[in-house]
C-alpha cells in the first residue's frame, strides 16, 4: 500500500542573509500566500466573455504570529523604529523600544530575505519557501488577560528583486539558468 505523505508542523522563519534574525516560537501558524493578477480580454462580439487573458502581476506575503514578547526581534521588523538597552545592571537588562509615525518609509529598502524553514521531522531544503526581498509590518495586537497569548502578526510582503523573482520554492542551492 502506498502511504501518501503530506506534510505538517510549525516551521520557523529567518529574516536577513548573514545573521538572520530568526522567529522560531509562533501560535497560530505561519501562512505564506502567493497570488496572479490578470487581465481579462474582451471584445464587443462576445459580451463579457474573455477572449485572452493577460498576467498582469504577482504578489506574495508570509504572515508570522510571532508569540514572543521580543522587543529586540520586534525592532528588527517594524520601520521606523529604535531599540535601546541599559545593560547597567547585567542582571536586569533594561529594554526598550520606540516606534515613530514617520509616512515616506521605503519598505523596499528595508526588505530581507526571508526563508521558512519547516521543523517536522524529514524536512530538507527542498520543503523552504524564500523570498529574496521581503519587507517586515508588525500587526501588534495584544491581549492582556489569563486566556489569551499575546501575538504579534509580522507580515513579510514580497518584493521582486533585481532579476524580477518574487519567491521560489525549494532548495536555494539549485541554480536555474536564466
């Protein structure tokens, strides 16, 4: 009999290339999303129905319920942001994070490589979801009583890089000629 396996488990996410930041405790689970755009093609002959269609564009985001109250994680991916410690006293590191309403932030140019990396047993490269330009928006909503974890949503949106790739699938270490 074959066993079909389809695969399922947390994974954890690393934003940045030499020493990543990495998000490895979430609730809720972590969805990537991708999604084409088209234009549908019509001619006064036939109405409404599409003749031809046209891709118009792609989009991609990867959403992380970060479960961590990590200022420091947290000031990595909110812009506009500084984070500060007084480390006075080593064993009461004092932490602190300001978030500014600046409009105008590029969030392109704060965009990282992004990779989910599946911990299930059995995982490889070949189960990595990358996005080479991902640009980091907390969502903090958190909730102060005895039922509730409090969850700070990141939402990494896609950016195309500089060859116009948006996202891939699988092991970085395969190389596909352009």
């Amino acid at each position: 009999m074959t066993v079909i396996n389809v695969p399922i488990g947390p994974a954890i996410v690393e934003f940045g290339e030499t020493t990543p930041t990495i998000f490895d405790i979430t609730k809720g689970g972590i969805v990537f999303s991708a999604n084409f755009t088209k234009q549908d093609i019509t001619v006064d002959q036939f109405g409404d129905t599409p003749v031809k269609s046209i891709l118009k564009g792609g989009t991609c985001q990867l959403v992380v319920p970060f479960a961590l109250h990590d200022l420091k994680k947290l000031g990595v991916v909110t812009p506009g942001s500084v984070y500060a410690e007084d480390a006075t006293d080593p064993q009461n590191v004092k932490k602190r994070l300001n978030v500014y309403a600046k409009a105008g932030i590029d969030l392109v140019k704060n965009a990282k490589k992004v990779v989910v990396k599946p911990t299930s047993e059995g995982t490889t490269p070949n189960d990595y979801i990358t996005i080479p330009l991902g640009g980091p928006l907390p969502e903090v909503q958190w909730t102060y009583n005895s039922d509730n974890e409090r969850v700070c949503n990141i939402t990494f949106a896609g950016y195309p890089d500089d060859t116009g790739l948006l996202y891939f699938l699988g092991d970085e270490a395969v190389v596909i000629p352009a």
